[in-house]
C-alpha cells in the first residue's frame, strides 16, 4: 500500500481549536471518484470538484479546505493531479 504523500502548508490552518501545518494527501480509489461526481452537482465548477476531492483525500471537511492559502490549496492539487493519468492529447486536426 502506498503511504499519503504528505504536503506542508506555507500558511497554517486554524482548525478545531489548533493550527494545521500540513496535510496528508492518499492515492485516489475509484470509490473517491464516483464519491466526487455523486457529492458535486453538474454545474459545479472545477474548482469545487478539487476542493471536493482534496476533501475525500485529505479526510477532512470541505470547511478546512475552503481555510487553505490558494498556493497550498494548488500544491495538494498538484500532488492529487500526480496520482491519475495523463488525459488524452489534444487533437489539433493535422494528419499524422
């Protein structure tokens, strides 16, 4: 089993009565996938699907989530990106 890739926060969180300097971040199952499609409606943007799958990777609510500074809310993306495979290339219409 791979270990949650930990990621320090440049801006610690306030939260329950603590401060949070950094988080751990788990590799994605299927199961944290069908969890984010089903919790987020279709208009929701991109950003409310990553802070909605930060929040099932982190194990924390989706409060402390919306606490974090944007460059380390960008970081955990970063590493949650790192976990899943490249999408498709772009087809740019020219024969190959």
């Amino acid at each position: 089993m791979t270990k949650p890739k930990i990621v320090r926060l440049c801006q610690p969180i306030a939260w329950e009565g603590g401060s949070m300097t950094e988080v751990h971040v788990r590799r994605p199952k299927v199961k944290d996938l069908r969890a984010m499609e089903r919790d987020t409606p279709n208009t929701a943007s991109q950003i409310d699907q990553g802070v909605a799958m930060a929040a099932l990777l982190t194990d924390l609510p989706v409060e402390a989530i919306d606490q974090m500074d944007a460059v380390d809310f960008a970081t955990v993306s970063e590493v949650i990106a790192g976990f899943l495979p490249p999408g498709p290339e772009p087809t740019t219409g020219a024969p190959s």
